[in-house]
C-alpha cells in the first residue's frame, strides 16, 4: 500500500484514510481497520449515524485506496 499521492481537502477523509492504510501496514485486518476508522470518523462527526459513517468510509477506502482514484469523493461538508 502506497502513500497518498494526491492532497485530501477534508480534514476527516485525511484522517480515515491514513489510519486504514498504517493499519493496515502494521498487520490489523481489513474489517478490524474499517471499523477503527469508522470510531475515527464519529469523533469527527458526532452526529453522524453509525451507518452514514460506515457508507463514507467505505466508499474513501474504495476511492483512495482500493482503486487509487485521485478526483473528488463525496463526504461531509467540514474542511
């Protein structure tokens, strides 16, 4: 799994998407890391549902790093 190559706006993405690859890196599982980032996710967002957290951080796993896609993803509105 390689670094992130291209800049990510929000500061939550950022973070979720770091966390599930050094996760990663250091040996956890895929279902274990998603749902650690998914914690990681609610602290930045509080009011987010616990599916609406699990839905964003599947598809920024999928965007960044199953398929490396380098455009926009949707997400929250925070910076």
């Amino acid at each position: 799994m390689g670094r992130e190559s291209s800049t990510i706006a929000r500061r939550c993405e950022r973070a979720v998407v770091t966390a599930y690859r050094e996760l990663r890196v250091h040996g956890n599982g895929d279902l274990e890391s998603f749902r650690a980032c998914t914690t990681l996710y609610r602290i930045h967002h509080p009011e987010s549902s616990i599916d609406e957290a699990r839905r964003l951080v599947a598809e920024w796993i999928d965007h960044h790093v199953v398929r490396a896609d380098k455009g926009p993803t949707p997400g929250c509105d925070c910076d």
